[in-house]
C-alpha cells in the first residue's frame, strides 16, 4: 500500500466533479487501499479518491473509536438516495483544509446506495457521525467542500488564508 499526498485548498481540483467508476477491479481495490493508508497516516476518518488527485468517485471512511479495532469502508459511486428532515450539527473538519474547523449543520440521518470493494451493490442507513461523514465526502465529489456550508465570510477568510500559505510555499 502507498500513501499517497493531499490535495490542499486552494488547488483548484477539489472544485473538479468526480467521474462514476464503470469496472470494480483490481486496480480500483489498490486505490481504495491505498486511500486507507493514506487516511489513517493523516490521521483522518474519511477521504474521497479527488483528495489524493484521483477524478473518481470513490470514498472510503473509519468511524472508528481509537482504541476500538478499524472498521474500514469503501464506497463506490455514493449516492444519498434520501436525507432526513431533522438537523445535526458537527464540527467538521477536512484533510484538503488542515487545521480549520467549523460547526456544519446536515441532515441527522441519509440513505446511501453505493457498491462495496467487490463491487456488490449496497444500501447503508447511517446517522451520527456516520451520516455526517458521509455526505462530507460525497460533497468532495462533487466539488464541493465543508467550508460551503459555512457563512460567506468565514469561507472567503479561510480561502484568503490558504492561497496566501500555497503563494508562501511556492515562493520558498
């Protein structure tokens, strides 16, 4: 397994809409691994496949406890099929935006159709963190990130914030 680097904002590919897996086969099941690795060095809890530069829809997620054992799931070609009317609301925070954190309200409980890593075809009622986890990712591919969900002007701010450190880096 290889872990592989983060896409951090302001790199215009996170804003890319992912492209729906055709083939479940060997080479998506060692980009799922490898997305794994990758999470659980960060250490983080989800990633979708653009995270790591890959346009396609793919996501995996360990709601794990630490300490508990990992409990790893792909998901291929995610799709929320219904959302709840009632409202949670989680501090979220994103491996492609290190270090920021901001309180996201979303729908408490989602269905979502999707295939497994044997490319079986599946249906996961979540809520809590899973829920939230979810849709988190499943924005990531389709462009859209956490800091969406949040007032204009904390997300302009937060923007600002890190095209200013990738100019910072590039000029080093």
């Amino acid at each position: 397994m290889t872990i592989k680097p983060l896409i951090i904002l302001p790199d215009p590919l996170l804003r890319q809409v992912s492209k729906p897996i055709e083939r479940v086969d060997s080479d998506l099941q060692r980009l799922a691994d490898d997305m794994l690795d990758t999470m659980y060095d960060a250490p983080g809890i989800g990633l979708a496949a653009i995270q790591i530069g890959v346009l396609r829809r793919v996501l995996v997620i360990d709601v794990s406890r630490e300490g508990e054992e990992k409990q790893p799931l792909v998901f291929i070609n995610p799709e929320v099929v219904t959302s709840s009317n009632e409202r949670s609301v989680y501090e979220e925070g994103c491996l492609s935006i290190p270090d920021y954190y901001a309180e996201v309200e979303r729908p408490a409980t989602v269905s979502v159709k999707y295939l497994d890593r044997d490319g079986k075809e599946q249906m996961v009622e979540a809520d809590s963190l899973l829920a939230t986890c979810l849709q988190h990712e499943i924005d990531h591919l389709n462009g859209v990130l956490f800091i969406d969900h949040i007032s204009r002007l904390k997300r302009e701010m937060v923007v600002k914030k890190f095209a200013k450190a990738a100019k910072t880096t590039k000029a080093i």
